[in-house]
C-alpha cells in the first residue's frame, strides 16, 4: 500500500474495480446470450438522430447537400454511403443525408427545407401520388418542430454518444432493457421480434427478406392498402393538382436560392403498383404535376436502370441498395441535377 494511501481509499477503489469486473462479466454474457439466439446489434432512429441530419444541410460549405426526403422506400432503398462513394468516382461535388422517416410521408420536411434560407441543396423527394395528397401533409411535421425548438448541443452529444453505444452493444437498444425483459417474460410475450429490418448510424436501413416470411410480409401489405383505399375519399386529379399549388411555391423558394427539388417515385410492383395506378392515373396526377411543377421529375418505370425487384412489392432487398443508389446517382448527373467537376 502506497504511504499517502489510507485503508479506507484501497478498499474504496478495489470494490470500485470489483464492480466494474462483474458489470463487464455480465454484459459480456448478456451480449453472447443474445447474439447466440441470432439477434445483433442496430442504432435505433429517433429526432435526436434526425436532427443530426437535418443540421448537416443547412451547414453550407463547397460540398452540395444532398437531402434524402421520403418514407421507408427511400430510409430502406438509398445508401447514403453509396451515394457519396458513388458521387466521389464521378467527381461530384455531393453529400447525402438521410432524411425519410420511415411511415409517414415527406411534404412537411420538404416545406421545412423551403422555409430554411441556409438550405441551398438538392432534395429528392421519395414520394407517389397517394403522399402528395393534402390529408398527408403534416405527417412528418414533429420531426422539423422537435428540430427547430427542443435540439441542443447537449442532446446532440447524448445522441452521438448513443450512437455509438448501439452500434456495438444489444444492450443498448430500449426492446433489450432489463424491465422491457421483465415485462415479456412475466406477461408471457416470448423473446422480442426479430427484425428484418437493420438501421445505421446515418438513419439509412436496409430490409433483408432472407430473414423472413417474406409471403406473409407481401400479403399483410397489399392488404392494408386495400383497406386504406377502400376507406379513404377518393379525389379528383383536379382538387388533387389544386392542393399542391403551395408545393409549387415551396420548390420556388428552394430554386431562387439555387437549390434543386427532384421527385422520386421509388420502385414497386405487382398488385401494390396496380391498386395505386387505379386510384391515382399517371397521367391524369403525376404526369400533370411535373408539367408545372418547376422541378425534376423521375418515375422508376421510365429508366430500366432504376427497376428492382420489390419482394413485398413496396420495398427493394437489402442486396440491391447500393445497386438502386449508383444507378439513382448516376441518372441525377445525367439530369444535369448534380454538378461533376471538368
């Protein structure tokens, strides 16, 4: 024992190393009991994450945001990594950001961004004609609310600190909490769900169907749409291009300060691609709307590059994200949208 070190302060700091060798025995068995059962670890999305992202576009600087607007089709079928890896090999000068939130469709995001004069970039709007509808234009709205009145550097450290955590740890994500377990176990619920569906830290994520009933998925799916058809008002083409008048204004407002919008109609297929044509005509909506519209349009069935098989007919696999993005960088350089350096 040191001389200037009392009895008290050795024991003090030998039960202080005691307790930290039980809590990383116990966290190591926790973690090897769970991977075991073939669960991993995954960054859980929330605001704070988002508004990570959502303060990135508006940093400015040489490099061009790139905001990835949307819901799960675009979350689960863009890579922001593979965007800017891409853009890189081609000279373009271009970063992407995550932005989509998965469930709930972009409009209010995209009016966000419209009202933000630091945002001077590209958005790429993932949406269909059944989202551009008026009765879903606040969905995404607590997102740029939570951003604009309750982000602080605090809560940007604890996110980033998080992050990091559920990057490498199972028992950091909130469905493995020792009372969530309790909870489970006592109500006789089973172990948590196993998700097919895996996040990183960029908000991106990618669906792997090789891990499901991936026929249950496509049934239950077309089922809810048809539900959602069959219970919702239709609206003619004409009240429908009347509502998006303010989109327009925003797009307007992201153009004068030499910004760009492009719309995105993602890949989807079978009777999900049938039942929205049914509904919403190509021509009589879409097609309508990027005739006024002052921005770019792009409709996956138009370039062969951009269709991928959807195996719950809404959403590509995870093998084909990175595919997906390249051909959707490449098209938007063609387009003239993204700038390459000569």
């Amino acid at each position: 024992m040191a001389a200037n070190q009392t009895p008290s302060a050795a024991n003090f700091w030998f039960s202080v190393f005691v307790a930290a060798v039980i809590a990383a025995t116990g966290w190591f068995a926790f973690e090897h009991y769970w991977r075991a059962k073939g669960y991993v670890p995954s960054v859980m999305d929330s605001k704070e994450l988002w508004s990570q992202q959502r303060a990135a576009v508006s940093r400015g600087g040489e490099i061009i945001p790139v905001a990835l607007l949307g819901a799960s089709r675009i979350q689960f079928g863009i890579s922001p990594a593979a965007f800017n890896g891409e853009a890189r090999r081609l000279r373009a000068n271009a970063s992407a950001y995550m932005l989509a939130i998965n469930g709930h469709y972009p409009m209010a995001t995209l009016r966000d961004l419209a009202a933000d004069a630091s945002f001077r970039g590209v958005a790429i709007v993932g949406v269909d004609s059944r989202g551009l509808q008026k009765i879903h234009r606040e969905m995404q709205a607590p997102w740029p609310q939570y951003f604009s009145h309750d982000w602080t550097p605090a809560r940007n450290l604890h996110r980033t600190l998080l992050t990091e955590l559920q990057r490498v740890s199972i028992a950091a994500r909130p469905d493995f909490s020792w009372s969530n377990l309790l909870n489970r176990r006592l109500n006789s619920w089973g172990l948590p769900q196993q998700e097919y569906v895996t996040f990183f830290d960029d908000r991106s994520g990618v669906t792997d169907y090789a891990r499901v009933n991936v026929e249950a998925i496509r049934e239950a799916r077309v089922r809810d749409l048809k539900d959602y058809y069959a219970t919702t008002s239709a609206i003619s083409a004409y009240q429908w291009l009347r509502d998006n008048d303010d989109v327009i204004e925003w797009v307007k407002a992201i153009n004068a300060r030499g910004g760009r919008v492009v719309f995105y109609r993602e890949p989807i297929s079978g009777e999900h691609l049938a039942l929205d044509e049914a509904r919403f005509p190509r021509a009589q909506f879409w097609d309508a709307l990027a005739a006024k519209m002052p921005a770019t349009f792009i409709d996956f069935r138009d370039y062969p590059a951009l269709n991928f098989p959807t195996p719950d007919t809404s959403h590509i696999d995870a093998k084909d994200v990175d595919q997906h993005t390249r051909a959707l960088v490449q098209l938007l350089i063609n387009m003239g949208v993204i700038a390459t350096k000569t």
